[in-house]
DNA sequence: TTACATGGTTTGTATTGCAAACCTGTTTTC
DNA sequence: GAAAACAGGTTTGCAATACAAACCATGTAA
C-alpha cells in the first residue's frame, strides 16, 4: 500500500468532520461571515454551529469577533492563517489518497 | 456555496472514517485479504480492525469468511459489491467537494 | 504441566455530534 | 407598561463512536 493512503489516518480530524470541513470551506472563500449566514449556508443547527465554531476556535483555526450591530448582537468569524493553511493541506492529503487509490 | 459542497455533509459516515476508509481501500485494491495482513497494512490493532470489520460487514460492504488454515483460524475479508460501489461513490463526492472548493 | 504464541473478540472509557432546552436581551402587542 | 414573542447564541443530555487494554480459545514449545 502506497504511503499516501497509510498517511490517510493522520489527517486531520477537527477538518474532518462534514459539518465542520463545510464551515470552513465556507469562510475560506468569503474571509469573514456572520453567524447567521454560516448557519443557513452550512445548514446547521445554532447548536450545532456553536459548538463546531468553538472547536475550530480553540484550535485557532477561525477567531470569533463578538460585536453589535445596532442593538442586536452580532458574531462575525473568519478563518486564521493557520486555520487557512490547514484547509489547504487537509485538501491537498484527501487529493493525493484519492490520486493513488 | 455550491450543492457539491453543501452535499458534503451527506457524506457516508462509515467511510468517512479514516481508519475504515483504508481497510475498503486495501480491500478494493486486493479482492481479498485475511486478518493479520489488513492489520499491518492499515496499521490497526486487532481490538480496532475487528470492530471496524465489524461496521463494515453489518452494513453488508465487507463479507468475511472464517476458515483454517490447517489448523490455525484464517479470517477472509473482501468487499462486496455493494461496498465496492459505496466506495467508488465515496471517492467521487470527495473528490467533487475538492474540485469545487 | 506449564508457559507462551496465534488469531481474534469483548469491555471500559473518554470523546464526539447532534438536537432540545435554555438564556439574555430586544421588539412588539395589548 | 406588563406580557408575549422573537433574535442570537450557549449549555445540557444523550446515544453513538474510536480506541486500547484486557480477555479468550486454541495450538505449539519447553
């Protein structure tokens, strides 16, 4: 067997969950998102969101910028350089397994 | 956010995990293969292989044979049709999400 | 007989993904 | 101006998981 697909088992895990791999695709294209539209772009639950946000947030793969607009409190996230440089190669260790199966 | 993306999240579970994604790997590779040679190519412990053969099998993707060999037991495992197809389904959506990110 | 491999399976535990319930404030309704 | 409804999130409860360690049944060696 090819030492991609053995390398396979140590990719990284907080990317490789769906709903979070969704959500970070998301803000690697629009660089900063709120809540709100995460959650109906992702198709998530608040729960649920919160929850992948806070993992991903503690991993400092995204900050999390608490704010206002108005009256109404307002999340706005987007992804770090490490956050954006781990999407970047957890694609490119999905391509290569998938290149040398 | 395209469908390709957002469909990610429909992602097979069973084969989404790593550890399973290179058993069906080495299996759609071989045809067949017995315990102790799955184990060390996918570098798993028995406790983790047998529960993962375990997975697979219930959801008919792997069928496995328990034979001897002379008189030492000799578990077969190959891929069904079923699991071969799944597979082949799961490397696509993979690699569709990556094309479209 | 006792020890030690071989080929696995079962058990224990900590972590997870998810939805439902909850919370804090704001706006609307009466 | 009190009560109800809503917005924007967070916390809680629970079932399912991945993993390794302990176990088991059989066969071979000392």
């Amino acid at each position: 067997m090819s030492d991609e697909i053995r390398s396979f088992s140590g990719v990284d895990r907080l990317l490789h969950e769906p709903s979070r791999t969704i959500i970070v695709a998301i803000l690697y294209a629009v660089e900063s998102a709120d809540f709100l539209y995460l959650q109906r772009e992702a198709g998530l639950t608040k729960g649920n969101l919160s929850a992948h946000l806070s993992k991903l947030e503690k991993a400092k793969y995204v900050e999390i910028e608490k704010t206002y607009k108005g009256k109404i409190p307002l999340t706005l996230c987007h992804l770090t350089d490490k956050g954006r440089k781990a999407f970047e190669d957890y694609r490119e260790q999905i391509k290569s397994f998938i290149d040398n199966v």
